[in-house]
C-alpha cells in the first residue's frame, strides 16, 4: 500500500492531471495562484486563438482570455472554477503574463528547453529530445523556453504552445535540481580529450568550463579514443610494423614464447603498453607524436629483444655487402634482391637459428621477380641456366656468368675491371 503524502492529497483533490495540479498549487505559493489559473484553464480546453496566423506564445493566450470576448468566455468559467478550488477570490491577483514561462516550466520540467547554439528554432529539451519551431516564429530565437504543448515522438518534437523562460527565473525556480557536473571524456565529433565542469538541468548545460584534468583521467579518455578511432590512428612507421611483424612470425613457430602483438590483442591491452606513452596526449592530431615501436619494445623483456635481432633481423647481408630488409609478412618472409647480388652464395639465407629458409625473390636489373624460390642451390643447378638465357636476351649489356657460384656479385651492370 503506497503511502501518500499531504502534498499529493492536496494534488488529488484539485481532480486535474497531476502536472497541472503542481502548477496550481506551487502557482498559488508563490503569489502567481491568478496566472496559474488562468493557464490551467487555456491548457485543458480549445486553443482561443484559431487562425493561419496564429503563433506558438502562450502570453498571447493568456492577454486574450483577460481581455474578454466571446471565443474565451468558456476558458473564463473554467479560470474561476480554479481560483475557487484554490481559495483565491474572484478578483485575485493576476500577474503579468510574462510570468506564464515560470509557470509552465513547473508544470513541464522535463519540457524546458534550450536553444541549440547558432540557430533559430532548433531546441533541445531537458529530457533529451529535441524540439523544433519554425523560424518565422517569435520564439523561435529565445534562449530558453517552456513548453506546455508538443507533437510527434520521434527525436524532435513540433512545439505548439510555449512562453519563453528567463535563464533568472529558471535558475532560481529549480536550484534544487541544477547539478554540478565534472567528466573526461573522449569527443568523437572533436576527435580530442575534453575535460568539462558544467551545471545542468537535465540533459540542458547551463554553465561550461574546460579545467585541467588528472593525468590518468586524460589517458583514460585518449585509450577511449584509440578504441574508437582504432589501431591504423597511431603513427604507424614501418619499423614498427617491421617490429609487429618479426614478433609474428616468431610466435608463429614458438608459441607463447613470444607475446601476441597482433592488431586485436593490441586493442585489448592499450593501458599497458600505450597508456604511458600519453601524458600530454589529448587530441588525434597528437598521436602522430607517440613512437609506436619503442612502446612494442616493452611488450618484450630483455632477453627477448636480444633474441629477436638473432632470430629474426630486420635486414640480411648479401654477397656484394647490401643490407637487404626482409619482409615478414603473414607466411614466409621474402627476400627480394637483384639476382646479380647473389652470384657466390651456394646456401638460402635462413631464420630462427637456421630453421626457416627465406623465400627469395630474385630480381631482374629492372627489379621484376624472375625467380621465386628458397632453395638457392638448386636454382643455380638447374632454372638458372633458363633464367641466364633469358636475362641476356633482355639486358645484353649485364653480366650474366655460366658458373654463378664462382662469379663476383655485383651492384652495376658488370663487376669491375670486367
């Protein structure tokens, strides 16, 4: 059984919907009990103005149920039926109908509205929604308004009976309700940390200030953003990637022995290996600050960096001394090296202490593939032959040997004093 309090049996006795009620009786309290008669009686029958012309103020209303005439003769009865009902003698005060805002606004707290910055009748209502009216409207460009009368359900609402609503008198009215709010937070439209005081009713922000945020809070905020951006936002240069890369294919063959650096396990670990690479990190464009190799490194302890650069270096000496860089990619890494640069060389370079052969590719001296393998002795046995010939066909000029396991590399067309 609920238990019901002396305010809602003075609500209950008026025998009018419960938001009225509140206004009637808070209406009377703070010496507005005439106005918010006057209001509860336009609010529960015909509108009086009727008309093409006709616009979304209240005030109007209520200066035409005071003036008299016969289109409110009925809304005048019901008027006095509520000052009545309230105790209030017949010729009861009538406040000004600038007041009808404040008024309305307790009725429907959850109808206040706001006007959305640099426009004219776009509105956002204290419970989220928005509102519309149109533009030729005279409310149209109030800062505040309350709305006593809306239609449609969809994310905005066509306001049809409203009075605008001092930011003073709102303030004042509802400072019980008004509260302070702090948050960090990642801003997906500014694409930057932002760090807010404000006060609100509502979903309504009455004051905002930016103020200077933990550390952690903006770290936190940023992960949220990489989250949202993903992975491809970090200034990815190809030594980290390189990096990503020969991890990969160590733990392709050793397991768990080395740590998963793959896009998806990155994403889920950021606060332990980006995170202390963002102090002062707050916004997209910063990132392009964060050295993404250096914070891979720390996923890996001492004796495994040392092991990597063993197992599976970044670059391979050839024969005539090129460092080559070899590209671990999702499978086998390849070696691509002008074929030329090779003669003298009987064995496969391999990795992982001699485990994985590199596939090569062998190029022509345009550095087009000519040759795709990774047993390098059996290619000069026997395909090479083939190759030569075609080779010398092509670039006449080059040095093509019949023995290339006995002929000098070279970077040029021709070795040297050949």
């Amino acid at each position: 059984r609920g238990i019901v309090t002396a305010e809602g049996k003075r609500m209950a006795r008026l025998g009018i919907h419960p938001r009225l009620a509140h206004m009637l009786w808070r209406g009377k309290d703070l010496g507005l009990g005439g106005l918010a008669c006057d209001l509860a009686a336009l609010l529960g029958e015909r509108d009086v103005l009727r008309g093409e012309g006709r616009d979304a103020d209240l005030r109007h209303r209520v200066d035409l149920l005071r003036g008299g005439g016969r289109q409110s003769q009925t809304v005048a009865q019901v008027a006095a039926h509520w000052r009545r009902q309230l105790g209030l003698k017949p010729d009861a005060e009538r406040a000004p109908s600038e007041r009808t805002g404040t008024l309305v606004a307790l009725a429907y707290p959850d109808r206040i509205a706001q006007r959305r910055p640099e426009t004219r009748g776009q509105f956002r209502l204290a419970n989220g929604r928005g509102a519309t009216l149109p533009e030729s409207d005279p409310l149209a460009g109030q800062d505040f308004l309350a709305v006593a009368a809306v239609d449609g359900a969809g994310a905005n609402a066509r306001v049809f009976l409203a009075a605008p609503l001092a930011e003073a008198d709102l303030r004042r009215t509802f400072a019980d309700q008004i509260q302070a709010v702090e948050y960090v937070a990642w801003d997906s439209r500014a694409q930057l940390v932002a760090a807010r005081r404000q006060r609100r009713l509502g979903d309504l922000v009455l004051d905002d200030a930016a103020f200077d945020a933990e550390p952690q809070q903006t770290i936190a905020a940023m992960l949220d953003g990489v989250r949202e951006l993903g992975l491809g936002a970090l200034n990815w240069t190809p030594e980290a990637r390189s990096l990503q890369s020969r991890v990969a294919f160590l733990r392709r063959l050793d397991g768990e022995a080395w740590p998963d650096l793959s896009d998806t396990a990155l994403l889920a670990s950021l606060e332990d290996w980006l995170g202390p690479y963002l102090p002062r990190i707050t916004r997209r464009a910063h990132l392009e600050r964060v050295d993404v190799a250096a914070a891979l490194r720390t996923r890996l302890s001492w004796e495994q960096a040392k092991a990597l650069d063993a197992a599976a270096p970044t670059h391979v000496a050839v024969p005539t001394g090129s460092r080559i860089a070899i590209d671990y990619g999702p499978d086998t890494p390849v070696l691509a090296v002008r074929l030329q640069e090779m003669f003298g060389l009987a064995r496969t370079p391999a990795l992982a202490g001699g485990r994985v052969p590199l596939v090569l590719h062998l190029l022509s001296p345009a550095r087009r593939p000519v040759q795709v393998t990774s047993d390098l002795a059996g290619f000069w046995a026997g395909a090479y032959r083939e190759v030569k010939r075609d080779l010398k066909g092509k670039y006449p000029r080059h040095y093509w040997p019949d023995n290339p396991l006995e002929a000098e590399p070279t970077r040029r067309a021709k070795p040297k004093g050949t």
